[in-house]
C-alpha cells in the first residue's frame, strides 16, 4: 500500500526535479532526434564530395590515390579508410590539433579530389555541440550533467507517484482521460506515457552520462584503477616500435593489403606511421562489438608488433560502450528507429507535463507540493539520495544548495 505523504514528498521532488531538468531534457530530446539523422544528413549534403558515380573500371591504387591526397594538403597525410560501396570515395585524415582534423576525400577511379569536410564546421557537429554542451563548453557540459541527474530522479519519483494505489487496479497504467478536464488530459499524456518510457530512458542517460565531466571524469578514473577501461595501446601506438630496416617500408598497397588478409567486418582504417620507427596500425569500426580489433604492424616486415580484440577491453569500458552506442542508435536499423520513436514520444511527454504544470500552477507560485512537517523520510530513502549525490556529484552539489536554502533564515521567517 502507497504512503500518502511519501507519496506527496516524492511528488514535491518530482515537480522539483521537472523544473530543473525539463526544459532542458526538451532540447536534448530535440537535437538528438536531429542528431540520429547525421548519416544521412551528411550523405545528402556533402554528396558530391563523399560519392562518387559507380564504374566497371578498376580502381586505381591507395598509393596513387594518397599521392593525390598529399599534393591537395600543405598537412601530412595520417591515415585513410577504406571504400565499403563503389560509389564511396575513399577518405584520408589529414593530420591536425587534436580532434580537428579534416577528411580528404578522393575518387578511387581517377585520383581526382572531389572535396575536403572539416568535421567542426559542419551543421551536425554544431547540433552535438548544442547537445553535449549548449554551445558553451565545460560551463554548458556541467549544466548537462545537471539536467540529466535530476532528470533521474524526475524517472525515480515519477515512477512512484504514477504507480497506482493498493486497489485500484492497474488501468491508469495504459489509459489516459479525454472526457475530463484539459489539465487532467495533458496530465494523463505526460504521466502515462512517461511511465512506459521510464525504463528505456534510464538506458538512454545511462548512455550519455560517459560525455560529462564530473561523473564521467569519475568512471574514467575507476576504469584506470580497476584496469576495466581499453588496454593501453587500443586508441594510440604510443611506446610500439618497428626495427629499423636498410628495406624500404612497406607502401600503401601493401598495407591494404595485409588488412585485407585479417578479414576485419566493418569498416577499415589504416593509420600511417609518423616516423621511421613508429608502427601502423589497422583497426575496424564494426556493429558488434565482439568483432573489432586493433592490429599494430612493423611498417617494414608487417609483423604484428601487437594486437588487441575485444576480450582484451575491461567490463566497465564495454558497458559503457554498449549504453553509449544504444543511446546514438548505432545497434542496427532496429535501434535506430526506436530512439527516434523514443525521443519523439519523449517530446511530446515532456510537453505534456509542461503544459499540465501551467494548468495547475497558481499565479505567483510555484506550486511545489509541500509534505506534511511531521512526515520523516525514512533512512532507506535518505541513503538512496546520499548515495544518488556520490554517485552523480552535480546532483549532490545542487541538492545541498537547495537543503542550505530550505533551511536558510529567510526561509525560517
């Protein structure tokens, strides 16, 4: 049976936790729908630069191909991906500051540049920036990160209040009312749709939680002291040497070549070696995690220097990349379309609340719920929010500035 005033301390925290995170779970929901639509978003308006048009003819040489790229850039040329469809051209990463590196991209069948895209300045990193971050950096990341742990106890609480009373049968889990007043509808819509999208959208901020700072920082440092993140030369070959050879290193072509030999599904890049005793390395980007590998290769014999598979990256990293990977819809055409459908029903829920608040709030007030003084909230619970603020720091931190605040002498008076 339901406790009616945790019931009314729980709904008080939940309209808390709406106004904090709503708003801003409204344009996150938003410009992740748009962001879903990357692919074919940049298939359509960089295709005369990514495509080209399909021929019987041979494809000509990587080396031809990465010759053509270097004469189009001033910058070295640090690695390529290869083709997956004959109307794709191939790409070659141009060395850069950090992640700001463009992408020549070259038509396989005459060497011919067909365009360059830098990443930063297109309209789709713009929309992750706003997503990620609001377009303000770590200030706009820290606000995510806020928004998205009280968004979690919004799910929490929401949960409860919805859940029906002892006896009163589980109808008004499906059903919403559309012969009473309008407030009661857009209550119905936000509450019960809500309710079905609780647990998928735990899954979805549990995805996107990885990006923030803080609690990012946090599992980050836990993967490093665990040993459960990716094994020390998965992103980079820092520290892995080729022996110096009087032969020559081993071209492009060749290079493809024993990367074709490994079998690796997905899509293929090749990073070149930086000096005359780095290594290369191969490695796939593929829809199962199982299946990528990162290989580091002499550059003058294509021995193995060393590789890696995925049984090799920690527990904690592959969660993390699975949650990671469901929340961009990367699982699969499956995937993809549930969390567009997801995110727009989240649209229109979160909408719904919005509007069955203003229905309800009365001029000049908030109105916030307000649980009666003699109700204690029990110590289950006031472990669960203590462990929620470790957990989640910015929770934590906004949750002691409201405590501080409740109890301040103005308040008292």
């Amino acid at each position: 049976m339901k406790n009616t005033q945790l019931n009314t301390w729980l709904w008080k925290w939940h309209i808390v936790a709406g106004l904090i995170s709503l708003p801003f779970m409204l344009l996150l929901a938003i410009t992740g729908v748009i962001y879903l639509l990357k692919s074919d978003y940049n298939q359509y308006a960089y295709r005369d630069i990514v495509q080209v048009a399909p021929s019987d003819a041979e494809q000509l040489s990587i080396s031809t191909q990465l010759s053509s790229a270097q004469a189009h850039t001033q910058q070295p040329i640090v690695g390529f991906v290869l083709p997956q469809q004959p109307n794709q051209a191939t790409e070659f990463k141009v060395k850069g500051a950090g992640r700001n590196a463009p992408t020549v991209y070259v038509n396989p069948y005459t060497a011919e540049i067909t365009g360059q895209v830098d990443d930063q300045q297109t309209l789709m990193f713009t929309v992750r920036k706003l997503h990620g971050e609001l377009l303000l950096s770590q200030p706009g990341t820290l606000i995510i990160e806020l928004v998205a742990s009280w968004f979690i106890v919004l799910i929490l609480t929401g949960i409860y209040v919805w859940w029906p009373k002892s006896g009163s049968g589980l109808a008004g889990l499906f059903s919403i009312r559309t012969q009473h007043s309008s407030r009661i509808f857009w209550r119905d819509c936000h509450a019960v749709i809500g309710f079905w999208l609780s647990v998928v959208m735990l899954a979805v901020v549990a995805g996107g939680m990885p990006w923030t700072d803080m609690f990012g920082g946090q599992l980050k440092w836990v993967q490093k002291q665990t040993n459960t993140g990716y094994p020390k030369n998965w992103r980079n070959s820092k520290g892995l040497h080729s022996v110096t050879s009087s032969q020559p290193p081993l071209s492009a072509d060749q290079l493809v070549t024993l990367a074709n030999s490994f079998g690796l599904p997905g899509t293929v890049s090749i990073t070149l070696p930086s000096t005359k005793d780095a290594v290369a390395t191969i490695s796939n980007r593929a829809l199962w995690l199982d299946d990528q590998e990162v290989i580091h290769v002499d550059q003058y014999s294509g021995q193995i220097i060393k590789s890696y598979t995925w049984d090799d990256v920690g527990i904690l990293m592959e969660l993390r990349q699975i949650f990671m990977r469901f929340h961009q819809g990367e699982y699969g055409a499956l995937n993809w379309w549930a969390m567009l459908t997801v995110g727009l029903l989240f649209i229109f829920s979160t909408s719904a609340g919005l509007v069955s608040y203003l229905y309800r709030k009365k001029k000049g007030s908030w109105s916030i719920p307000q649980a009666p003084k003699a109700f204690k909230v029990d110590k289950v619970i006031v472990v669960m929010v203590l462990c929620l603020g470790l957990l989640f720091p910015m929770f934590g931190i906004s949750l002691l500035i409201i405590w501080l605040w409740e109890h301040s002498p103005h308040q008292a008076t």
